[in-house]
C-alpha cells in the first residue's frame, strides 16, 4: 500500500501535512479515551502559535480503549524505528 492510497495528497500528489503542536487527553465516562489534537495549518500560523499569538487548531476525537491501545502500539513501533534508523558513514554522492 502507497501512503497516497491512505492520506490525502494535493495536487502534486504529496501528502497533506499539518504540525501538531500538542495533545491533551482523559478517560470520560469509563467509555472512551477523549483525545485532542492541536495542529498549525501553516508556517505562518505555526510562528504565531509558537509565540503565544494565536491558537492552533484542534480535532477532537473520542477513541474506544481499543483503538487507543492499537493507536498508542503502532506510533511506538514508528517511533523507536525512527528513532534507531542509523545515519551511513561519510557522504553521498549521485
């Protein structure tokens, strides 16, 4: 599967990216995890959130145990495989 056939792409056919710049979450109701992302849609609005300017956006979400389970295993797995990639010796020439 191609990240194209998963997330939404523009024009050009990359995908569309937004900088998270903080979560929050709790357990509500016993039921589900309420999760909130906060996210700048541009480098303009990210500098204006970085400096207390202006808020970010934000996408709540409600996630059953479950998922959050599921969500919270797969972004370790990405990021200790990120985290442990080795960068080659020397430098690259084409």
């Amino acid at each position: 599967m191609k990240p194209t056939d998963v997330f939404d792409t523009d024009e050009t056919g990359n995908a569309i990216v937004k900088s998270m710049v903080g979560y929050s979450t709790m357990p509500v109701a016993g039921m589900f995890v309420l999760t909130r992302l906060e996210y700048a849609d541009s480098d303009a609005h990210l500098m204006g959130v970085m400096s207390g300017e202006t808020k970010p956006w934000a996408l709540q979400l409600a996630i059953t145990p479950a998922q959050a389970h599921e969500l919270g295993a797969r972004l370790i797995v990405l990021a200790d495989h990120i985290l442990t990639q080795q960068t080659p010796d020397g430098s690259s020439k084409n």
